[in-house]
C-alpha cells in the first residue's frame, strides 16, 4: 500500500511521502497548503484563503485563481494512501484530512494534552518524557518561510506562544523532579537567545543555584539586565527582580521553588547504582542520505505507544549501510534517551553471536558488578529487563541474525526503544516496525565520493564518477571500498578504474581495499542458505535479466520450491514491485548478480546447460502459448511447429491460462527477457528455439527501438541457423527482417531482401514460405508504382496458395491484389475482390486481415463520394484493432481525417492526420509518417493556408523519395503542385505537375515560406 503523506510545519514547511521529499515551490501553493494545515480536518472558507493570498489587492477573479492554485497542489501532492486527494471540496470552502500522526502540529498538541493529563495524575515523570518529545518537533520557527502577511500575523504568534508554555511548564517540571543540572545548558542558550522572556532567566537562576553556581545565577541575571536596559530601555520585571534578590542572600526558599521532589532517582524509576553508558560508536564522517528513512525511523521512535516499547529493524542487502544508518539515528535521537545509549554487535567473525554473552556485557555497562550478573539466558534476560524497567535506554543491536537472536534482549518498558539492524528481514519479530534500505541514489553516490576523494577531482570527471556510482550498485560499502582505492593513487584516471569496475569478471576484485570487501559481505550471506537456496542464488547468475519472475526460479533449479522467500530475507534478492502481468518480480542488485555468475561458472557445465534448456523451454511454451492467441500479421509466415514445446517443465495450468488470456501484456512484459533468450540461443547454437522465439516477437514489436534492436538480432538468428545447416529456418528470419523493414517505412531495401527471400524459397523448394515473400514482394513493386510487376508476382503467389491449399496466404495475396487494382483506378475489380478478401478474413477469423480490409474498402467509398460508409468502415476497423496493434489505430485514423477533410471539417482533420502520424512516429514507420505529413499539408493548403502546406511537404517527399515509397511521393506531388500555384508561382507548379521530377527541383528551388502571407 502506498505511504501517506506526512506535513510539518512546526519549522520550515515539509512533505513527505515515505522516504521522497514532495517540493512545493509555488509560493501560493504554499500558503494555501500552510493555511489548510493550521486547521487541518477542518473547513477553511475560500475568502479566508483568498485573503491570505492577496491580502487586499485581490485579482480580478479570484475564486477561479484560487481554484487553478488548488488544482496545481492537488497534482504536487498526489493521492493519498486510498487513493484520494488529500484536499476535498467542501460546501463554502476546502479541507485537508490529515491523520495525527502526519503532521507535527497534530502530534505535537496530542502529546501536550497526554502531557497535561500525566501531571493530572501527578507523574511528572511522564509528563516530563511527553513534553520533551514533543518539544523535539519543533525544527526552527513555525510559518518563517511562507510568504504571507496575514499568517505571519494571525498565526505564527500564536504557535510561537504554545511553544513557550510548554517550555516552560517542561523546565518547570524538570526543576520539581531534581533534573536542576540536566536543563542549564538548554536554560543558557534560550535565555540567550530570548532575553525578553524573563522567566527563562528566572528559571536558570533557580537550576544554577540550586548545583552551587550561585555566581552563575547572578551573571545570567545581569545578562538579561543589561540586554533589555540598552537594547530595549526597560528594566526587569518585579518577579525577577525578586529572584535575584533571593539569590544574592542566598535564600534556602529557592530549594523548594516549584515542589522540588524529595528522591529525584526514584521519580525516574531508577536505581541509585545506575551507569549511564554512552556507548555509540562514532558517525561515519561522509555519511550522505538516508534523510526521509531517517526521519521516518525517528518519527517511530517519537510515537507514544501504550504499554509497548518501539523497535525498529533496519534492513538491506550486505553493504547497503544498515549500520551507518543507525549510528547516524542514534546519535540524531540520543537526547530523548538520558539514563544511556547501549549498543551491541550480534556477529564477530561472520558467526551469530550467543544472546547470553551479550546480555552479560550490556549489564554490567549499566553498573552491574561482575559478581553480581547471573548465569543462564533466561536469568540474565529477566535481570537486564529489570535493569531496565522505566528507564530511557536507547539499545542498537547490529548485524542480528534472526529473530530468536535478540527476542531476548529486549527491554521490558515503553520508555525504552530498540534498532536493529540485519541483512535479514526479521519478519517473525512481533510489533517491530523494518526500514528497508537500497542503494543510494546518483546525486547522493556522487555527493558520497566527493566526500572520500574531494569535489575537485570529481568535478574534473564527472561522467566517470557517475558511471563508477553505477558500476558499484550505489552500493555505500562498494563507493567506500572504491573511494579508498582511488586515495591510495590521488593521480589516477576516474576514467581508468570506472572501465574496470565496468568489467564484470574483476569487478569484485576491484572492489576489496583494507579489510573491506564486497565479495566478503555477500558471501557471508550465501553461506548462510541452505543447500536449494544456494543453487537457485548460482542459477540466477546465468541470466542477465533484471527481473526475476516467478518461472524465473522453477525453470532454472527445475524445482517448483520457494526459494524466493530464502534469497529475498537473507538480501540476497529484492523485490522490485509486480509486473504488467500483476506478478511479483525480483531483481538481484548488481553487485549480487556478479557474485552469483562467479558463482555459477564453477558449477559442472552439464548443470548449467541443462538449467538453461529449461528456462529457453518453459519461455518459448509460454511465448507459443501467447502468440496463439494474437491475429497474424499480415506478411507474417506460418508457424513451423517443429521442436515447439508443448509445456514448459514447471508451468502449472494457471499460468498457461493466464498467459492465454493476456497474450499481448505476457509478450510486453517479458520482451526484455525474450530479447536476450533469443541472442543467448544463437550464442549456444540452439538456432531453432532462437528462430521460434524471433518469428513470435518479430513482428509484435511496437515502437522503433524494438524494430531497430530485432532488425540486429536478425542476423544473429539467420547465421545460427545457416551454421547448422538450416538454410530455410535461415531465409523465414531473413523475411522477418524485410517485414521489419517494411513497417520502417524503407520500401527499397525491403524489395530488395524480399527478392533474394524469393529466390532462395524457390531454390529450397519452401513452397509454403513462398507465396507470402512473393505477394509482399508484389506489395513493395506497388508503393514503387510499377503496377503490372506487381500485379504478375500477385498472380504467382496467388497460384502457389491455391496449390498448397493455404487460406492465409490466399488472402494475403487476394488483398495485395486488389491493393493493385485499386491504385491504379480498376475500382470495380478492386471493390470485388476486397468484399471476398472480407469475407474469407471473417471466416478465418483474421482481424488484422479484416481491419485492413474494411480500411481498404473505406477508401474505396471516400473516392466514390460515400463519405458515410467510409466513416463507419473507419470506426469499426478501429474496433478490432487489438491491444498493442498500433497500425490498427493509424490508418484508420488517417481514413476519418481524409473524411473530415472531404466534408471540410479542417481542425478536425488536423487533429485526426497528427494522432495517426504520431503513431507511425513512434512506430518508426518513416514512410507512413511523411505520407501523413503529406496529408496535413493538403489539409492546410485547403484551409487557405498555403505556406504551411510547402513547410510540410518539401521536406516529406524527399523522405519517401530515399525510402522508395513512389506512389505516396506522388500523391504528395501533386498537393505541392497545386500549393505553388495557389501562391503564384507558375513555373514551379509547372514542373510539380509533372511528379517525376518533383523531388530533384524541391531542394534547389524550395526553401521555407513561412514569411509569405
């Protein structure tokens, strides 16, 4: 569940949501936000919030203004936890909800009224232990960074004025407890700072007099004195006057002042052989980040929690600063802990250490004699609670194993608070709250190594010093190791030791330096897993995948155990969120993923070819699975079945119907995966699961990186396969690549490779494979415009489907056919044979072929003046267009534009022609992309708006001209020729007139014209 957001505003204002720091820079966003949060939970009427804005120079409408300022918060600050904004519209005015525990103010008056019910029942103690806590959430003055008058006058006073009672009533209670010597410093600063405040100096007085520092107490007097006779021109007040009076005879009253309690020790609940230990080790001097896990963990530790003590596990992986982190917050919160600050390590030497040795060693940092510390665990637990009961100890265990490791250790009393930190995640460790650490973040990497070997040399390489951040995980034990190495050579390259770090088989090496070591860490880790959980950690080494899914594992250990659980509680393995698939997936973190191939490569070779088998095997039953269930593509060759998995290894019959349900959103999710499969078959020469895997995803791919990445991995598949001798499976992959091609918009070199797929077809004698490379060769002669070429490859490729007695590619060759036709004005033939393309696509149940089909037609009817029935073709072609099919969305959006554009509805055909272009876009489709171009500009030139038209298309038919697409260059001719003649310029539309020689004249006689009215 996502976190909520947390406010402060009892400083510099805040916003939080988990660990992220949410920025609100706007300045009247700010002061709304300010304003809804001193009266959270409760209406705040919209003049009020309109007059904190504007004081009195209000905007001409100011409720509209105040509602777009509300609107950018609402987006800044996001949904809450449920998945609702924060700030709701009430009758009158607005309202945020905030629970008490995510603003400071809330928390800091719900303490003050636990503090006032303590004294109530007369335990000063507590009340002390409450004010204090919450005193701590004060950060500086409240509101001082919100740009408005009207706050700064109404509210800021106030809140600065609940701040000083209850500083006052804390060292009043303070002085009643005995706690005199405990508060004079934060007495001497504050009266220094606000010698106004007498009563500051007059509790000071009382605290110094009463530890024996009389003249102390009569020097801060004549401190204050004096500050407010030069700096104000007033005199002290009677009460302090009084005081000072009392001091200098020395009065014995002073004792009793405020009910001085009788046993001071007792009212903490102690005993009088008490030893306050302070024993944190020291910060680590470069520590960057961690700020919201800190505060967050602090937030914890503040938190009044009846009859419970709070404990906090901080968690992660080995070398992710577990330990940093919780020195760093001990020392943070150690003022709330006055009877001491214990801290243990729970391993030495990489061995769980006996409870019983700790406990041992905790009592008698607390005072305990020798003699007195009793044998046996139990004994010892009872004894160290006892020694603990209502006191303020502060105790970190670090680096605990397990659970049942510190259970016993655990103090007894709330006012107590533990930290533990463990590369384990504790789950069995009741009421505990985990802060689980990763990496560090670039800017904070960074930040980190100019700290270790100065901003100078990092600034003179910043690149490398990034790519080292990233070459070490982000990881603070592997940027340490790194910083260390690079001091010990301050003359060095960054540049040098990154591409070493970048070098996956002596990463690791690199990183060891002193006592530190990467490799160390992780393999204390891995030695603690069982036997299974180990081999599954060697087997995700193989892999190169980011993420791990839940097949993942099975397939590679040939187990269904769960082992994910093992890995991900000793932080060998993190989870990394679910997948498009709403699975869960892991990820192993860089460093670990080095470690585990290391790993791997001493394992016996049989092991890891057969692991590898069944992961290839149980992807491509998956892969199978979920093409099945997509319509061809049109071009797209039929399945060879050979060698086709039937079922995966482990695959249970859930996880083939889920697949089967959401066969495009599996293949999507899992293209990285099926990406780097198919180049590792090719590398092991298992050529025909590498071609099945690439005929699936080949002609799925959706955007123009997946083209370009499987247009370099198409010759990999080809030459695996001619390598093994398989020159058909090599040629069908050779025809992916032209599909690809194809869909790139690259007609010319489509041709090209689609004749040489024909030649080899027919020489093989593939008589299946070769009417599709035929009629999609037949199809790249049309875009060029020789029409009779095409119409013969049309009827060849049309003949061997009927011989073969292949109804896909019949229809195929049928629709490439009446394509033909219909290009070269032979509607009547081309409208015949699209209605029996229609009909058989239906009967085969081939959408793609019948959106293609029904566009086809619609075209056919807006040549006719039929403007109706090619909207509705449009439109229900856009219906069957299935999820992820872009081009089912493209052209049918470019057929409602040239309706639009019939009916002379300009801004609407625009908007349709840009929608449709943006999608060949991102298809990288260069040729359907500069055909809409075209259309665009014919859709300005009949707005009247000419220039705008030349602008588009000079640059757009020297495009289809390099790519060959012929018959869209002409077309787009013809619109330029008659925008030239709309502007005058009678030689140039001359010329334009006739195509052929349109794209030669545009550069030399074309410039822009956007000057021209």
């Amino acid at each position: 569940m996502e976190q909520a957001i947390r406010f402060g505003i009892l400083g510099p204002l805040e916003v939080w949501r988990g660990s992220q720091l949410i920025t609100v820079n706007a300045t009247k966003q700010r002061v709304i936000l300010a304003t809804l949060l001193l009266s959270a939970n409760r209406v705040v009427l919209a003049d009020e919030l309109v007059e904190r804005l504007w004081q009195d120079q209000f905007p001409r409408d100011a409720r509209a203004s105040l509602q777009t300022h509300l609107a950018r918060l609402r987006r800044a600050l996001g949904d809450d936890h449920e998945g609702r904004s924060m700030i709701r519209t009430n009758p009158g005015g607005y309202l945020i909800e905030v629970a008490t525990e995510n603003l400071d103010l809330l928390r800091y008056r719900s303490l003050l009224t636990k503090a006032s019910r303590a004294e109530n029942a007369g335990d000063l103690a507590k009340e002390a232990r409450l004010l204090q806590e919450a005193l701590a959430l004060w950060r500086g003055t409240a509101l001082a960074d919100i740009a408005s008058d009207s706050l700064l006058r109404d509210e800021a006073p106030q809140l600065t004025e609940e701040w000083f009672r209850a500083l006052h009533r804390r060292f009043d209670v303070e002085l009643m407890l005995g706690n005199h010597a405990g508060i004079v410093a934060d007495l001497r600063r504050l009266t220094f700072r606000y010698p106004m405040r007498e009563r500051l100096c007059g509790q000071l007085m009382i605290a110094l007099f009463r530890c024996g520092r009389q003249v102390e107490a009569l020097k801060a007097y004549a401190s204050v004195a004096s500050a407010l006779r030069n700096e104000y021109g007033l005199d002290v007040g009677d009460e302090l006057t009084r005081m000072h009076q009392a001091v200098l005879a020395g009065d014995p009253a002073l004792e009793a002042e405020y009910g001085r309690h009788d046993d001071p020790e007792k009212a903490y609940g102690g005993h009088r052989s008490w030893a306050t230990s302070r024993q944190l080790p020291v910060g680590v001097g470069d520590f960057v980040g961690r700020a919201g896990v800190l505060e967050w963990i602090d937030e914890s530790l503040r938190r009044e929690q009846p009859g419970a003590m709070t404990i906090v596990a901080v968690t992660g992986p080995p070398g992710v600063g577990k330990s940093a982190t919780a020195v760093k917050l001990a020392h943070r919160v150690r003022g709330r802990f006055p009877d001491g600050q214990l801290f243990a390590r729970m391993s030495r030497n990489g061995e769980p250490r006996d409870p019983a040795e700790v406990l041992a060693e905790l009592l008698e940092a607390t005072g305990m004699s020798h003699p007195a510390i009793p044998e046996g665990r139990e004994r010892l637990a009872a004894a160290f609670r006892s020694r603990l009961a209502d006191r303020r100890v502060l105790l970190v265990l670090d680096d605990a194993v397990d659970a049942e490791q510190v259970q016993p250790l655990l103090p007894g009393t709330p006012g107590c608070a533990v930290v533990i930190t463990s590369r384990y995640m504790l789950p069995t460790l009741a009421g505990a709250v985990s802060a689980r650490l990763d990496g560090l973040t670039e800017p904070e990497s960074v930040t980190m190594m100019e700290r270790m070997i100065g901003d100078t040399r990092v600034g003179q390489e910043p690149k490398a010093a990034r790519r080292i951040a990233a070459a070490c995980g982000h990881l603070p034990l592997a940027l340490r190791i790194a910083g260390a190495k690079l001091n010990m050579q301050p003359l060095a390259s960054l540049s040098a030791f990154a591409d070493r770090l970048e070098d996956r088989r002596r990463c690791l090496d690199e990183l060891r330096a002193g006592g530190l070591d990467v490799r160390h860490s992780l393999r204390q880790s891995y030695i603690a897993l069982d036997a299974p959980a180990r081999t599954a950690f060697r087997r995700l080494g193989l892999l190169p995948d980011a993420e791990v899914s839940p097949w993942t594992m099975a397939a590679l250990i040939g187990s269904d155990e769960q082992l994910t659980d093992q890995l991900i509680e000793a932080g060998l393995l993190e989870p990394s969120g679910l997948n498009a698939m709403d699975d869960p997936t892991y990820r192993l973190h860089p460093l670990s993923a080095h470690y585990a191939a290391e790993l791997a490569t001493q394992d016996p070779l049989p092991s890891v070819v057969a692991a590898l088998r069944r992961y290839v095997d149980t992807l491509l039953s998956l892969a199978v699975r979920a093409s099945r269930q997509l319509p061809r593509a049109v071009g797209q060759l039929p399945y060879e079945h050979r060698h086709e998995p039937e079922h995966g290894l482990l695959l249970t019959e859930r996880d083939v119907t889920r697949v089967e349900a959401r066969p495009w959103k599996w293949l999507a999710t899992e293209r990285d995966r099926l990406f780097s499969a198919i180049a590792r078959c090719c590398r092991r020469g298992w050529h025909e699961q590498a071609a099945r895997l690439y005929e699936i995803v080949v002609l799925l791919a959706r955007h123009s990186d997946e083209r370009a990445a499987l247009i370099r991995l198409s010759d990999a598949v080809r030459d695996a396969c001619w390598a093994n001798g398989d020159q058909r499976t090599g040629w069908r992959a050779e025809h992916g690549r032209a599909m690809l091609l194809f869909r790139q918009g690259k007609v010319s070199e489509a041709r090209e490779l689609l004749t040489r797929c024909v030649n080899a077809f027919e020489e093989l004698e593939a008589w299946r494979e070769l009417p599709y490379s035929l009629a999609m060769l037949a199809h790249t002669y049309a875009a060029q415009q020789a029409a009779d070429k095409a119409l013969e490859l049309a009827e060849d490729a049309r003949e061997l489907a009927r011989s073969s007695s292949d109804p896909h590619a019949e229809i195929l060759t049928l629709g490439v056919t009446a394509d033909i036709m219909l290009a070269t004005e032979r509607e009547a033939e081309a409208k015949s044979t699209l209605d029996r393309v229609l009909v058989r696509s239906r009967e085969l149940q081939e959408t793609r072929f019948e959106a293609v089909t029904l566009n086809a037609i619609g075209r056919y009817h807006l040549r006719d003046g039929d403007l109706r029935s090619a909207a509705l073709l449009a439109e229900k072609a856009r219906t069957l267009a299935g999820v992820g099919d872009r081009y089912g969305r493209a052209r049918p959006l470019a057929l409602l534009s040239a309706v639009a554009l019939a009916q002379e509805r300009h801004g609407e055909a625009i908007r349709l022609a840009e929608d449709s272009r943006s999608i060949f876009a991102r298809l990288g489709d260069a040729r359907g992309e500069a055909e809409l171009a075209c259309m665009v500009g014919e859709i300005h030139l009949a707005a009247g708006r000419a220039c705008d038209a030349v602008d588009l298309l000079v640059p757009s038919l020297n495009r289809l001209n390099e790519l060959g697409a012929y018959r869209e260059r002409e077309n787009g001719a013809r619109v330029l020729a008659k925008a030239h003649a709309t502007l005058g310029d009678s030689q140039t539309w001359r010329r334009l007139s006739g195509w052929a020689d349109a794209v030669s004249v545009l550069p030399s006689r074309i410039g822009g014209c956007n000057g021209v009215p």
